[in-house]
C-alpha cells in the first residue's frame, strides 16, 4: 500500500458519520441519509483494503460487530431486509454497509445506489436507543 492511497482514504482522515460505538478494532458509524435513517456504516480503524488481508481472528471479530448491528437495527426498526455489503470500489478500506430496508422505501427491492421506485415513507431511528442498543450487545459478545 502506497502512502497517498492512505493519505486519501476518507475513511482514515474522518470518522465517516455519527460514531454509536468504537473499539480498537473498529467503529460503527450512523450515515446521515434521510431517506435511510437506519444506514450503519461499521469501518475499520487502519487502513486495509480487503477482508483477506485480516487474519482469522480479526476477521470474526469485526464480523460479530456486524451482526451485532445488524441485530441492533432489526430490534429498534423491524425492517422487512436488513442489507449487508462491502464493497470498498469508491473507497478501498474496509467497512461494511448494514442497512435497514423496508418494502416502502425510495429503491426496495432494488439496491439504495440503484433506479428509485417510488416517493418512500419518511423514517426515523432513535439514535440513543442503537447506541445502547449496540453497547449491549457488543458487551454481551465480548468483542
């Protein structure tokens, strides 16, 4: 890895949204979008570029963090999907996409960067209730 692909990465220079829970490991992150309130962004704290380049170890643990999210969000939101993606194409450092989809929003079935369907109901997550939400069950798992 070259030092002007670090120096570049949005995701070492900023936090990448409204920080719910950080560990040394990693972060989990709430993206401002109004259409998908429940949008997490779980990031992780250096810089790497694919999910193989972590040992084993590292790897579970970052994973029990996104399940922990995911479980978070479809206890505080009840969505009909939860979406789970990393793609790192725009930004080549790890982090896992885990969003609340449900059947009325702008793009459902179809994916949030896709064709919008239709208007989409407007919704809200209790912010404080994910961040407690996360806590316990990140405590619980023993990340």
């Amino acid at each position: 890895m070259n030092k002007l692909t670090v120096a570049a990465c949005e995701l070492c220079d900023s936090v990448g949204g409204q920080a719910l829970w950080q560990d040394e490991l990693c972060r989990v992150v709430l993206v401002e979008d109004r259409d998908y309130p429940g949008f997490c962004r779980v990031i992780l704290n250096r810089h790497v570029s694919e999910m193989t380049d972590l040992d084993q170890t590292t790897r579970q643990r970052l994973m029990r963090v996104v399940f922990a999210a995911e479980q978070a969000l479809r206890q505080l939101m009840q969505p009909a999907k939860i979406n789970l993606a990393s793609l790192g194409n725009q930004v080549a450092h790890v982090h896992w996409h885990v969003i609340a989809r449900f059947a009325d929003d702008k793009h459902f079935p179809g994916s949030i960067w896709g064709e919008v369907r239709r208007e989409g109901v407007p919704r809200r997550v209790d912010r404080d209730a994910l961040r407690r939400a996360l806590q316990q069950l990140l405590q619980l798992e023993e990340v």
